[in-house]
C-alpha cells in the first residue's frame, strides 16, 4: 500500500514538473518575442525589389525581409514619437543611394508601438531605434542621422572586406571617402592575407586596405620610414599609429583592438557604447571643461602615457559636459580637479593614495606617478552610488533585460510550488501571478524615452 502511494505521489510529482517547464517554454517564447504564424511562413519565400523606397515592414514579412537582404537598415519608430517623424525624409533621401551601391544598402521600418513582440526581441526601449541587420545578424546602428553623412557611414558595411589600393592617388581617395566614423588600417606592402581574416572579424568596427604602390611622399605623410607597416588612422582625433610588426595573428590583433579608439577619448553615451566589448579598464581623468586650453595641454600628456600602457584605455570627461557621470566618481564643482581614477566599468573605481588630484605643475610626472601607484596597488576602493549612476546605468539596459527578470520571476514562483506542492492540489502559479509578472514589465516599456537625434 505504501509503495502504490508512493508511486501515486511520484507520478504526480512528473506530472507537475512537466506542466511547469511546458509553461516556463511557452513563457520564454513570449519574451523573446518569437512569432509564429502563418503569414510568416508564406511570406518567407516571397522575393524583396531594391527599388530605392523604405520598405514598410510587420511582424508579418521582417524575418522574411532580414533573411532575404544581405543589408537592411531598420528604423524601428512610433508614429506619435516627434523625433522619429524628424528621421522619416531622412531616411527617404537616404534610401535610393543607398540602393544604387555594389552591394545594396535597405532601408526599411517597423512599427514597433503596434508590433510590440519584434520590439521587445530586438531590444527596443527608446524610439527611433536604428538596427543594421548583416546578414541576417543586428548590430546597433549608432551613425549619423542626416541622409548624407548617413550614406557615407553605411557605405562602409557594402565595401569590400578589405580595398587594394594601387596607387597615391587609391590612397588619397580612399581615405576621404571613409570619413572620420571608423578608424581606418592601411597594409602598406603588406599581403592582403595577412589581415583578411582580422578585418573580416573588424568589418563592423574599423575600415581595412592594403597598398600595393605608393611613393615616397606617402611614406613622409604616414609617418613610416619601411615596409612593410600597417597604419592605423583616427581622422576625427588626427592621430594615426605605426606597427611594424611581428605579423603573426596575435601580435597583429591585439595591435588593432587596441588602436579601434584614440590613445586618449573623451567619454560620452555614444563612446561608452563603442568600449562595450573591450575588457580593459578605464584611466579616467576628469576637468572642469575639456574645451579649456589646460585641459587640451593636459589630454596631450594622457596621450604620451596611453601610448605605452595600451593596457589600459585613458579617458576624459568634463564637469561641464557631462555633469552627472562625472558626480559619481565623486567629482563635483567644488572638488579639487584635474581627478584622476581607475574603472572597472562596473561597480568600483579606484583612487591612488597621494595622486588624489593633479596639480598644474608638471603634470606628466603626476600621471606617471598615479599610474605607478595605481600598479603598485597603493590604491583605495570605492564604489559608485547615488540616483545619478542609477539613471546613466539604467540607459544602457533594455527593456529585453526587464522581461528576463520578470520571467526568472515566474521560473523560481513555479520552482518554489515544485517544492512545496500539495499532493492532491499541485500549487502552480495563478493565472493573476503570471499576468501581474508580465503587466509589470510592460508598464516599465511603456515608461522609455525617446532618443535624441
């Protein structure tokens, strides 16, 4: 009697386990925000016309669009959103020169106040959202906005994954028509094989040629005085960077990753998005106004420094510019400054014990000395707080992260009634749990901003 109780109360126990993780599948269907329907599956077959028109996409034909189209740019909007009203003629001038390229440029849209389920797979928590799908893959689109520098920055996602240059003239051209949004490598005298798998893996982030020919004016203008080297270019900052080797794919990778951002950047939104995937911490110096000619003097010495701890990536950013980051390393208009810290982009920062600001007096000594105290480990740990980290942090975060949380919610709700289940009455979660889990995340969607242009 007892062994037929027990095997009552296991089958009851599979039973329940089955139920929670057929819920717990169908609850991270939702929230990837995976759609099937039939619609998609006919429309997935359909061909797509490069006519030069902004493509209207729906949840109906956007996988079919984005799988069919090497290149599509999508502006996903809402149409009561002012901003995104402003981007419309942009994008309509924008679109048939992108469609007259090699390798065609789409621009299509999506309403994604209406076609909220694509909205929250991509991640989309500020209107317009502009995405470029590669192949099929989203990265974030963080360009211009104006039809023609937009033309010139999308140009680089058609070229090929490495120009060959042929002359001083190639030379020239190429760069200018690469503009000042991506750093720019020139092999010269170098095999285009040795950087064609690198600049396949960079294709997103940098521009990649190699010169075959070129004379000796080129050598003075690039500052290299032999072959082969691979110059890496920073127009906006005008600063470039030599490597002359050794070629091997290590040394030459850690050579580009590196040089991807100026020796020393200024730290804003947009640069911050850009050190996403870079692992190194941030020397952050902070000024009064970076426009000031003091602080100009002294960013040129974080340069020298930069140049030999790529270990590091140095950084600057003013009170006057950005007022709130600054406030959470404890920088504020009374605070003695040039400040000095190390991040770690996450939680703490650092300070080094006797370099708690710069004076104005040799200030290339001061660095070095807070760099040499920073390794030394004569360092004091801090940790960045307060409503104004809370809110910068909060920009970077999608509304996707907001639906993970809510589902993890739901998992452990279900887990716990596993636990402690009734034998004859399964505890699962209410069908009101459920939908106040959901509704709570939809609320904070509904609360995002609208991007600037």
């Amino acid at each position: 009697m007892e062994k037929k109780k027990e095997r009552n109360t296991m089958m009851r126990m599979g039973e329940r386990v089955s139920w929670c993780w057929a819920l717990i599948v169908l609850l991270a269907l939702d929230c990837s925000g995976v759609v099937y329907s039939s619609s998609l599956s006919s429309s997935s077959s359909s061909s797509w016309a490069v006519d030069g028109k902004v493509l209207e996409l729906d949840d109906s034909n956007f996988d079919s669009a984005i799988s069919a189209l090497d290149l599509v740019l999508v502006d996903f909007y809402a149409p009561w959103c002012g901003h995104c009203k402003r981007l419309s003629p942009q994008l309509d001038e924008a679109a048939p020169l992108l469609a007259d390229l090699k390798q065609p440029v789409v621009i299509a849209k999506l309403n994604a106040d209406k076609f909220t389920s694509l909205a929250r797979k991509y991640e989309i928590d500020a209107y317009p959202t502009l995405k470029l799908f590669m192949h099929g893959v989203p990265i974030e689109y963080n360009g211009p906005r104006k039809a023609d520098s937009l033309v010139r920055y999308l140009k680089k996602f058609a070229a090929p994954d490495v120009s060959i240059l042929e002359s001083d003239s190639a030379i020239s051209d190429f760069v200018q028509a690469a503009g000042t949004y991506f750093p720019i490598y020139i092999g010269f005298g170098l095999n285009e094989s040795l950087i064609s798998k690198l600049a396949i893996k960079y294709k997103k982030k940098a521009w990649f040629s190699v010169a075959k020919d070129f004379s000796e004016d080129v050598m003075v203008l690039y500052d290299f005085d032999k072959v082969p080297a691979l110059a890496s270019l920073h127009p906006t900052y005008n600063e470039h960077n030599i490597f002359y080797g050794p070629y091997e794919e290590e040394f030459l990778e850690e050579f580009i990753r590196h040089s991807l951002f100026p020796l020393a950047m200024p730290i804003n939104y947009e640069t911050l998005k850009l050190l996403n995937d870079d692992e190194r911490k941030i020397v952050l110096t902070i000024v009064e106004d970076e426009d000031e000619e003091k602080s100009k003097k002294l960013i040129k010495i974080l340069k020298s420094a930069a140049s030999a701890n790529r270990d590091f990536v140095f950084g600057y950013v003013g009170i006057k510019q950005w007022e709130d980051f600054a406030d959470t390393f404890g920088a504020n208009k009374k605070t003695r400054l040039p400040k000095m810290v190390v991040w770690d982009r996450m939680e703490e920062y650092f300070t080094v014990n006797g370099s708690e600001s710069i004076d104005e007096e040799d200030q290339a000594s001061q660095v070095s000395q807070f760099l040499e105290g920073y390794k030394e480990g004569r360092i004091i740990k801090e940790r960045i707080g307060g409503p104004s980290f809370m809110g910068f942090m909060s920009s970077f975060i999608g509304i996707g992260t907001v639906y993970i949380i809510g589902f993890m919610v739901v998992v452990m709700m279900l887990i716990r009634s596993i636990n402690k289940g009734d034998d004859e009455h399964p505890a699962v979660a209410t069908g009101d749990q459920i939908e106040h889990a959901s509704s709570e995340a939809e609320s904070r969607e509904h609360k995002s901003g609208e991007k600037e242009d």
